[in-house]
C-alpha cells in the first residue's frame, strides 16, 4: 500500500512537473511541436559539421538540393499539371520545401475558380494549417468583411461576385516567420500556373511576399493602390489585413484600394 501511494503521489508530481514545463514552453513562445522525440541540442555536433546532418529531421542526410535544383524541379512539376487539381497533386507531392515538412496541412486554395478576382495571400498561419484553407484566421475574416463591403464573396457561385483566394506559400512557416527567398523561389512555379489556371481578370497581392514573388520587388506601403501588370494581366497591391489589425489607421487607404477595384471591375 505504502508503495503504491507513493507511486501515485509520483504519478502526480511527474504530472504536475510536465504540466509546468509545457506551460513554460507556452508562456515561451512554443506553440508548435516539429517531431515526436526531444532532440538535445547541446549533444549535436559543432554547426560547421552538422549542416548535413542537421536536416535529417525534414530530409534524408545527404538530399540537400542545390537551389537550381529544386526550382528547376519546381518548374517541371507545375507546368505540367493541366488542371487544378493536378496542380494540387503536384504541390502534395513536391519534397523540396522544407515548410511542408513542419506543417499539417498544404494549404492549396478556397473560393470559386471561376472569379475575376484572384487574391493572392502570403502564407497559411496557425488556423489556416488547421483548417487547410487560406485566410480563415482573424485576417481571413477581416478579408471576407472587406471584400464583401464592395460585394465580393469567397462563397458566390456568380462568378461576377465571387472570390478566388490562395498563398505564395502552401505550407506554414514554423512561427508564421516571413518565407524566406528561396522558399519563394521554389514557389513561384506553382503560383504562375495557379493564376494561368484560373485566369481572373486582376491579381490582388496582399502583403510584401506576394509583391515579391510576382514583381521581384518589397515595399508594399509603398506600392499599395498603384495598378500594374505581373503575368500579363492587371494587378492591385493591397496591405494585409493582419497589417490592418495592426494599424486600423491603414483601413481608410484599404478601403481607397478596394473602391478603385470595383470601379475597374465595372
Ligand atoms: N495570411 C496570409 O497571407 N494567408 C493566409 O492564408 C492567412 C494569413
């Protein structure tokens, strides 16, 4: 009886003592786990000589991909998917962005393909990786409110009125870390067919990757509400709506943005 009390009076503090650690972790930052076993750091190799194997967690030792390479491989994927669907095929099967290794989902892409409007996104956040849809988090539903201000739905099956929403990125970055350029590099294959695919009338980039991976250039502040052109159609540069949850002074040139896109619509 002895013993087994104190089992239990163990069971208990070994319960209490990883409850507190996993709430540290939280109160930390931690809010996503990238594999099942704990790796101890400090027991791994110098980092001049663990660059080949440190990988192994997302990718075989010794699968490095050179650049070139995986955007070589990149392109020859997307452009021979002759639909959408093959497109999402090709994106599930493609191993060489490290992203899809620590994401749940790919994210490929919500609303009607048969819209005018492309809105072009950066990457899937938390709720995103989730749910697998774009924009469903708290930027989603400021997106859905803006837009349906000027009567523009994601869920209209006119395609008139309707909405088609997907990311430069199909996989979350770990921490919503901005992707990196040769995460976008990898990307834009898929992207260019995606929009070739569906064909709308205008690009809405939304953010600084987007603008990015269409014209080679940051700077959305600055590009906002000027009309240009990315892959032979007209594209409008839009802050995103988490930089508006941020700086709810920045809607009133949103709304300016939005208003010149339906009168180009019309
Ligand atoms: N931000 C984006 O750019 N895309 C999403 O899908 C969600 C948040």
């Amino acid at each position: 009886m002895g013993i087994a009390a104190e089992s239990a009076g163990d069971i208990a503090a070994d319960w209490e003592a990883a409850l507190a650690a996993l709430s540290w972790q939280l109160d930390a930052g931690v809010d996503e786990v990238l594999g099942d076993a704990p790796v101890d750091r400090y027991a791994l190799a110098p980092a001049s000589t663990r660059a080949a194997a440190a990988p192994a967690l997302v990718r075989p030792a010794g699968a490095e991909v050179p650049e070139g390479d995986a955007v070589a491989a990149a392109r020859a994927a997307a452009s021979s998917a002759r639909t959408l669907d093959e497109l999402r095929e090709a994106l599930a099967a493609f191993r060489h962005c490290e992203l899809k290794q620590g994401a749940r989902t790919t994210v490929f892409a919500d609303g009607n393909p048969k819209a005018r409007v492309l809105i072009l996104g950066e990457a899937p956040g938390r709720e995103e990786d989730l749910e697998g849809l774009p924009f469903v988090g708290r930027a989603g539903q400021l997106l859905d409110r803006m837009f349906a201000a000027i009567g523009l739905s994601r869920r209209s099956p006119d395609a008139e009125a309707a909405l088609y929403i997907t990311n430069v990125m199909p996989w979350r970055p770990p921490g919503n870390r901005d992707p990196e350029p040769l995460e976008i590099n990898m990307m834009r294959p898929f992207v260019e067919r995606h929009i070739a695919l569906i064909d709308p009338q205008v690009v809405v980039v939304m953010g600084n990757t987007p603008l990015l991976a269409l014209t080679g250039n940051r700077g959305i502040l600055k590009a906002r509400g000027t009309w240009t052109q990315a892959l032979g159609r007209p594209m409008l540069p839009m802050t995103h709506p988490a930089y508006l949850l941020r700086n709810p002074a920045a809607k009133r040139e949103a709304w300016a943005d939005l208003l010149a896109l339906k009168a180009h619509l019309a």
